[in-house]
C-alpha cells in the first residue's frame, strides 16, 4: 500500500493573504492621507494668520512713519517747546497768569451774567 500524504498546494485564488494585504496597505494610505490633510489644513491656517498679521504690522509700521514724520517736523518742536517746557524766542516776552490770592488758589468764575 502506497501511503501518500495529500499536500495542499498554495493557490493565490483562495488565499485569504492577498485581500487582508490589501485591507492593511488601503488602511494605512487612507490614515496617512487623513495626517497629511490635517498638516496641510494647519499650514494654511497658519498661513492665513500670519498674512492678517503683516497685514496689521503693515498698517501699524505706516502709522508710526506718520506719526515720527510729525514728531520731527518743526511746527511740532516748536509747539512743544512752548507749551510744555515754556521756552520762547529770543525777543518774545512771556506772560504768565497769577491768580488772586484772595481766591484760596481757585480759579474765578469768569462767566457772562445778564
């Protein structure tokens, strides 16, 4: 008697190998992909922030050139030297109100009364 031991022979059609390969490869693309859509989406966020900022900086920096434009012009020094550290021109005389002295340092009403 001849006692053959039957061997199964691999066949690619029947194997359940080839379709659960696939299940994982589609798997793992389809995680990947959703990484690399959520990346890109906050890049852009990002991006757009960041172009609102320049955008503010911008208007912000054209501001302040105004600003030290008027900060430097001569009208301006002039006028602040007057009246905050009290200089005059040479010629000028400068007058300073006194109050009354009977007025308890209050100033006096100087309103029109019919």
């Amino acid at each position: 008697m001849q006692t053959t031991t039957a061997r199964r022979r691999f066949n690619p059609v029947k194997s359940r190998l080839p379709v659960m390969l696939l299940i994982v490869l589609l798997t793992y693309f389809s995680v990947s992909l959703g990484f690399q859509l959520n990346k890109l989406w906050t890049m852009q966020n990002s991006i757009m922030e960041m172009k609102d900022q320049v955008v503010q900086l911008r208007s912000q920096n054209e501001y302040l050139w105004e600003r030290l434009t008027i900060l430097q012009s001569e009208g301006y020094i002039e006028e602040t030297a007057r009246e905050r550290l009290g200089l005059i021109r040479p010629g000028e005389v400068r007058i300073v109100p006194v109050l009354p002295e009977d007025s308890g340092g209050q100033i006096p009403d100087r309103s029109i009364k019919d």
